[in-house]
C-alpha cells in the first residue's frame, strides 16, 4: 500500500465526486482526488503553523513575542527618544559644571597659602680661607666679622682650624662646605667643614665650597693641591646700614596661574636681632608660577606667612 503523494499548496477548492464518475483508485484516480487536496492543504497549513513556531522563539506564544516587540516598539519611540536626549543633555550639562569646577580650582578664584623663612647671614669683612701648608688637609681662616641673629660677631684668626675629609672613592668626585658656626662661648664664631653627604647646620654661614676629587686622601693629597675651593661668600661690608646683596627667596606655585596679576599678602610672624615690617619684604620678581622675595632690613630667620589670590577673569 501506498500514500498519495503530497505537495505544499493551498488548494482554492475540493473536489466533488459525482455519481457519474467511476470509482477509480490510484495517484491519479477520482476516488484519490479529495484527499490529495485535503492534504496538500494540510502540508501548507503545516509549514504556517512551523513559521509561527519559529517566530514565537523563546516566548512560549506569538503573541508573547508580538507584546515583547511592541514594548521595544515603544522603548525607541518619540517619548523614549526625547527621554534618552534629555538625559544626555543633562549628563553633558554636569560634565560641563564639573569642567568649569576643575578650570576654577586651577586657573580660576585661586588661593595658596604657606610659611617661609629668609635667612639674613653673611661676612662683613676678613674669613678667607687658605690650604695649610704644615699639616695634612687642613684649612687656615683669616681674621674677620661675620653676621647672624641681627648683629655681628668676631670671627678669630686660626690655623689649622678645619680639617677636609678623604675621598676614598676611586671613580666620583665630592663636594663639601667651609662654614662658620656659633662657639659655645656665645660671642665668635668657628670655621669648621661638613662631611661628605653633608648640609650646613641651619645655624652656619657658608663660605666655600670644596670639590675633592677621586682617591684624595691623606696618602696622595696631604696639602689639598688637587682640592678646588670656591669663595660663595656673602659679603656685606656696609651692614647693617646697608645691604648691597640682600638675600631673596624664591617660592613656586603649586600650580600656574592664568596671570600674573595676583595679590600676595605678607604677615611677619617673627625675627631675630632686629625688626621687620612688611613694606621691608619686596616683590622683587612675580610670574605665573612663582614668585621671589627681597629682604630689606638687618632681621635674620624672618618668619613670614603669606597668602596669593586672583580673581577670575
């Protein structure tokens, strides 16, 4: 036994068998003609019914599906779509504030605030130093008058009186200072040399800077002769009724200015051995990122606090 062959068509109509027509079995026989259209119908309803199977995916129904695809429908309408640029304007708006935020914090109404001190140190005359030729690394320093702490103080004639360290190193050269200090006896003041690696003590005043070069030592250079000394001196023969180097300062911002037209405020908070006002602190030098400080009184260790602003612009 066989089956009718089936074809995936709509058929527009069915046939009727009359009862003139023979009986006739077979692919193509009368009694075969209904059910062959009955199944093609079937076969083309099938593969509809497949089609919308296939469009209800994961949802269960089509109309599961048709109601997920309305709201998307929705989700990029007009409404969603004048929602979604309201957003972003927004969002653009607050990245705007926040940029003029960060551009005042840096360039904008701008106030920095600190402490420094202005050291007032120097020689009025004499502390010359010079290689001793009589015993190993040693330094011999003239008579002379430094100042310090708003006053001057003697400064004795010694040989011998500093000795300058070794340079064991056998590939770099090193620097080192001659400097004076305060003597425990309260009234002079001493030369003496740091060691390598070394600052002046904040209470020396300096007034050489030695370069020893490689391998120096006691053994190869007992004299200095290979030892370079530079006079960094600050001599102020006039002090304290005048200063012809004052000492200056000079202070960095933290950041740049958009100007230098900013305003600096001076509070003297302290110093020592005389007394200073702030129209005695000058604005030698004033630029976008910085500024420097002239002093213009006999004080030491001037303490100071300052305060810059500008305005926007």
């Amino acid at each position: 036994m066989a089956n009718v062959t089936e074809n995936q068509a709509w058929e527009s109509g069915i046939y009727r068998i009359e009862t003139t027509d023979p009986i006739l079995g077979g692919e193509t026989g009368t009694a075969n003609i209904q059910a062959k259209q009955l199944a093609n119908r079937t076969l083309y309803l099938k593969a509809r019914a497949d089609q919308v199977d296939a469009a209800a995916s994961g949802y269960g129904s089509l109309q599961a599906r048709l109601a997920s695809m309305q709201d998307q429908v929705e989700a990029v309408g007009v409404d969603m779509v004048n929602l979604d640029q309201s957003a972003v304007m927004q969002a653009l708006s607050l990245a705007h504030t926040a940029h003029e935020a960060i551009d005042a914090l840096r360039y904008g109404p701008w106030q920095q605030q600190g402490e420094i001190t202005i050291r007032n140190r120097g020689v009025v005359s004499g502390c010359t130093l010079t290689k001793s030729t009589s015993a190993t690394r040693n330094l011999h320093i003239s008579a002379g008058v430094c100042f310090a702490g708003g006053r001057t103080y003697p400064v004795v004639e010694g040989n011998n009186a500093a000795s300058v360290p070794a340079n064991l190193s056998t590939t770099s050269a090193v620097t080192v200072s001659a400097y004076l200090y305060p003597h425990s006896d309260g009234q002079t003041y001493r030369v003496a040399v740091t060691a390598i690696g070394q600052a002046v003590p904040d209470n020396g005043i300096e007034l050489y800077r030695l370069t020893i070069p490689a391998n120096s030592t006691d053994a190869t250079d007992p004299y200095l002769a290979s030892v370079a000394m530079t006079d960094v001196r600050r001599i102020e023969p006039n002090y304290p009724d005048l200063l012809d180097a004052p000492p200056t300062l000079s202070l960095a911002f933290a950041r740049p200015l958009r100007g230098s037209d900013w305003r600096l405020a001076l509070d003297v908070v302290s110093a020592s051995g005389a007394p200073c006002r702030p129209d005695q602190i000058i604005v030698s030098n004033r630029a976008t990122n910085g500024f420097t400080l002239t002093l213009a009184s006999a004080a030491d260790d001037v303490h100071i606090r300052y305060s810059i602003e500008r305005l926007n612009d």
